[in-house]
C-alpha cells in the first residue's frame, strides 16, 4: 500500500474487479477512447493482465481510494510495460471514475506513480500515451514534469497519440 495526502494506492483483488468494470465500462470515462466504452469480455481479459502483471513484476496498477473513504474505489492505475508499436515500455495509464475528476487526485496520483517507478522500483524512465483531445490528461502529465516525447500512430485512422516521458 502507498498513501498521498489524500489517496491511498493498494495491489488490485479479484473483489476489485465489479469496480474495474464499471468505471471502465462508463461512457463518459471513455470520452477519448477511440475503442468506447470497455466491453466485459476486454474487461476481464484486461483486468486478469493487470493481475499477472503484479505477480510477474511484483507491481502494477493500483486500486486507487479516498482516505476519507477507503470503501468507495474511486480509480485504477499506475506503472506496468506496453508495447508501444515494437517497444515494451514502462508506461504510466490511469482511469479515474467521473465523480473523481476536477479534484487534482490524477496529478496526485501521477507524481506518487512517477516517484514510486525512479525511487522504489529504480527505474530510469517512464512513459504515457494520451490522445491528443485529452486536454485534461495532457495537463496532468506536465504538471507531472512529463514532457512530450512524440506520436504514435497506435489507432488506425485516428490521429497519433501523445507520447510523454520523463527521466530520472
């Protein structure tokens, strides 16, 4: 478990995944999304990768609540590798629920993400990928000392996503 001033970050259970499913399934979490709303089937699949993800890795996503109310999942996200088109790379991604948005918890979140990946888990360099009408996403990534890196063209007939990184 990691704690922020007002968020804590735990490994993700099987019990987590109605949640997982559900913010990912919203619409409106998927206003970005060329791909829409999360199917169940691409939900477990993606959700049983995240597990395996932490037991080869020994991190991953994290389940992502309220101090105040460490019942109510209000997110998921964090460090794990992705391709990005023939390169793995550490890749930091995030959903929030839409009643988490506007209150600074991505930004947060983002800079506990980025400092657990260079300071507990050594690595050099993290990356993010975020569509270009992300104007939102776009923000927390600089504010979080990311800087755009370049494209990449990882959705056919979309324009290029955003790639940022940052270095240790």
């Amino acid at each position: 478990m990691i704690a922020t001033e007002r968020l804590i970050l735990r490994k993700p259970e099987n019990k987590d995944f109605d949640r997982f499913f559900e913010i990912n399934h919203d619409p409106q979490t998927n206003i970005h999304n060329p791909g829409g709303p999360m199917s169940f089937e691409k939900a477990e699949s993606t959700f049983a990768r995240m597990l395996d993800h932490w037991e080869t890795y020994n991190f991953g996503s994290w389940v992502i609540v309220e101090k105040d109310n460490p019942e109510n999942i209000i997110g998921f996200g964090g460090l794990s590798y992705k391709l990005y088109g023939e390169k793995e790379k550490l890749n930091l991604g995030y959903r929030f629920a839409s009643q988490a948005w506007g209150k600074g918890y991505a930004t947060e979140f983002t800079k506990k993400a980025i400092d657990f990946g260079f300071n507990e888990d050594n690595k050099e360099e993290i990356f993010a990928v975020v569509r270009p009408s992300n104007i939102a996403s776009v923000k927390v990534l600089e504010k979080a000392g990311m800087i755009q890196f370049g494209t990449l063209n990882d959705v056919p007939d979309q324009p290029e996503s955003l790639v940022y990184r940052i270095q240790k």
